[in-house]
C-alpha cells in the first residue's frame, strides 16, 4: 500500500467523522483504522475513572445541532460542517434566545474572517456554536436585537460510557520496543490530527511485513492528554521497562520545513536517529525547544513517566494560520508531503532498530577479579582496560548504543566493539 492509497483513505473514510475525546466518532474512527491494519486492539476506560490527577470525562455524542431564526430557517448547521458545534456542548431543546444572548455564544476569528475556529469545552459545562467572522458581521446587519433564535442541541453525555484507545504490538526478537503514537480526537481537521494517522498507518503497513524485527513496536491512536494520560496509567511500569524511545506524530501533512520537538533530555536514541534519518535524506530541519511543547510529547516526558519521546511534524501546532480551524481541510494536505513525512520516520526506526542498546545484566559493580577482568595485583597503570570495561557497564542501560557509549568512555570505535565482546563472554551484557 501507497502513501497514495492511505491519502485517499483519509480523504473519503476519515475526515468527515465528528472526532472528539469519547463517542461514536471515535469508535467509527477506530473501526476503520481496524478495517485497515487487519487487527487492533480496542483499550476501553470508563467514564468516570480516575488516572493519576485526571478522570475520564462522561462520553459524549452528537445527533444534531442547528439554530433557527425568526423565519424558522436555519442559519447554522451541524450537519453542513461539524466544526460549528463546540466540542463537548451541553444540550439545548428548542431553546429561545435573543441576539445578544446568542451572540454570546458565537465564536470567530476576527483576523480570518472566512475561517470557522475549532473550539472546545471538555471540563466545563457549556453550549456554543462556532462560525466565520464573516457570517457573524452578516448577521449582525440582518438582525435586529429583540429578534430571537431558537438553538436545538441534541447531545447526550453518558456517565457509565467510555473512551476508546487502538494499540497495535509488532513483537521484535527483544522485548525492548520503540513507541509511536498520534491521536484521533480532532473533528474534520487535517493536518493537525488525521495527517498523523495515515502516517502512523503508512508505518504500520510497512514494519509488520518485515521478519525478524530486532526490536518491537508499539503503535498507539488515542485522544490527545487525557487519551496518552489513562494509557500511562494502565501500562506505565512495562512502558519504563522496555521503551528506549519513540515518536509523536501530529501535522506532518503540509510541504512546510521539516520539524521536531526533542525529548526532555534531547538524548534519547529517537533524538539522534531523528538527526541521523533528517542528515541521510539531506533534510535540514528546524529544531524546537522543549520548552516549546504542546501535544502528546507533554504527558510521556513528564515526571515520573519520563519516557524519551519525541515529537515530529512539519508545521508546528498553533504557528500556521489554517490551525484550529475549517481552513485546515483536506484539499489542505498534501500526499508528497505526507509521504516525505513517512519516509523519515520510517528511516529514523530503522535506524533505531540497527543499532545496538547494550543492557548490563547484573545490579551494581560486578566483581570483576572473580571473573579474570581485574588484576588481583593492583599496581598503577595496570588497570586501564579494566576501568573501560566499568565505564561501559555504567552506560549501558537500554539507552545508549555503541556510539553514545564511545563518547561518553572516551575511547574509538573500534575499542569500544572490543569491551562489548569481552562484556558479552562474560555474560554481564545482553543486547
């Protein structure tokens, strides 16, 4: 399958679902993805529940939303766009209002005026519409402001319902793994949410076919924060242990320059191979802080979770003008775009998974001296390549390959492969 055929797939299937934390538009979402890989696994969290300092909001779902003016038309339309609804209103049955009640519950752009915003209220009870600077002005001139508005809202929010996570395993020969993950929880935006998707769908497609994985990979599709926050909480202590890194893909749908936001450390081996994979394609990318992050990197580099992530995109979120709103369609995104994208995060994971991630076996400083690794006589400058082989081993935890270790101990290559050899026949190193 092409970068063509998952373009398409996007264009047809999963842009105009009504996407948002919980709800059908995720299920349906989920379902196609599924449809797509062949299999998934489907991670439920009920309503309600408390992961760390979060609870999992009520689910919530959409049948319909309009208003009416003073000659029964409507004027504002869920249906024609889903972008007119704030994400998460609160019902409304046939509701009466006047124009300055209305009006403020009317959000634009009023330095875009043609554009429709995205908004959402997940936290705080609230209705609301949304709808272009443009039409607002229209309205306010056609209008007068005894003329009332009747807003239908036809939501419902289920305490006993549930939000949904896809997870997608392809087991390596090690169980350490490089995890990749974008979320599903933007309505009918394209290169901020679904541009992720089909790139993390590209990959999947890709690295499943391939045999003797070296190591795993781990690909997961969930609503942004609370999403990445109840996935943490649930598989928390097998993430620490065997992630030595990974991507978070979002915006990566537009010919704009090649981006990334490094993991909190910047030392991770999803931060050099990123670098690597960006040098071997002859891409000059920008480089954000990580002062400078907004999306799912937050949660999986935050303490106590400290997992390496990094985050890639081309444009970064809240910095182009089409962002968070109905500008930022499908006929937004590009396919040579989208597949430049893929073929850097698919040459960083090779990358990734070429190199070797030496793992000490044993706790602490082994004895050396049982094992003929030290000089039962201790005379000066004799213990050289025994300090070296101690260096090594104090380096070597899953996240360092061969290289980073060279650097740290301060000796080449080429003396480096030989403590690894040494390390390896005495048994206090796996890879």
């Amino acid at each position: 399958m092409s970068t063509k055929y998952f373009y398409n797939l996007g264009k047809k299937k999963l842009f105009p679902i009504c996407r948002s934390l919980t709800g059908k538009g995720n299920e349906k979402t989920l379902s196609i993805i599924k449809k797509t890989l062949g299999k998934l696994k489907i991670i439920k969290f009920r309503s309600g529940k408390k992961v760390y300092d979060w609870k999992i909001p009520n689910e919530w779902n959409v049948k319909d939303a309009y208003v009416l003016d003073k000659f029964n038309k409507k004027i504002i339309d869920f249906k024609k766009n889903n972008l007119h609804l704030v994400g998460y209103s609160s019902p409304q049955k046939n509701n009466l209002v006047e124009k300055r009640k209305f009006f403020q519950h009317l959000h634009t752009l009023p330095d875009q005026i043609h554009a429709i915003p995205y908004v959402t209220s997940y936290y705080k009870k609230y209705w609301g519409f949304c709808i272009s600077e443009k039409t607002k002005k229209l309205f306010n001139a056609k209008y007068k402001s005894k003329d009332k508005f009747k807003i239908l809202i036809n939501t419902k929010f289920n305490k006993k319902g549930k939000m949904l996570v896809g997870e997608y395993f392809i087991k390596g020969e090690s169980p350490q793994e490089i995890l990749i993950s974008t979320y599903i929880c933007h309505p009918s935006l394209a290169n901020d949410n679904l541009s992720g998707i089909l790139v993390a769908l590209n990959l999947v497609k890709h690295f499943k076919k391939i045999k003797n994985l070296k190591k795993s990979l781990r690909f997961v599709f969930l609503p942004e924060t609370i999403g990445s926050i109840a996935y943490l909480n649930k598989n928390l202590n097998l993430l620490k242990k065997n992630v030595i890194g990974g991507y978070n893909l979002t915006c990566l749908g537009i010919s704009s320059q090649h981006s990334y936001i490094p993991s909190k450390y910047k030392n991770s081996p999803s931060d050099f191979a990123l670098k690597e994979s960006y040098k071997k394609l002859k891409i000059k990318p920008k480089k954000y802080s990580f002062l400078e992050r907004g999306s799912d990197e937050r949660q999986y580099n935050s303490p106590g979770i400290d997992l390496p992530i990094t985050t890639v995109f081309r444009s970064k979120f809240a910095t182009f003008k089409e962002y968070h709103t109905s500008m930022d369609n499908f006929e937004f995104l590009s396919s040579k775009a989208l597949d430049d994208s893929y073929k850097v995060i698919k040459k960083s994971i090779e990358i990734i998974l070429a190199k070797k991630y030496p793992k000490s076996k044993v706790l602490g400083e082994p004895f050396m001296s049982k094992r003929g690794m030290y000089p039962t006589i201790s005379k000066k400058n004799n213990v050289y390549l025994s300090s070296k082989l101690l260096d090594f081993l104090q380096y070597s935890d899953g996240k360092n390959d061969l290289k980073s270790i060279s650097k740290l101990i301060k000796l080449n290559l080429d003396e480096t492969q030989k403590c690894l050899k040494i390390l390896i026949k005495n048994n206090l190193i796996e890879i």
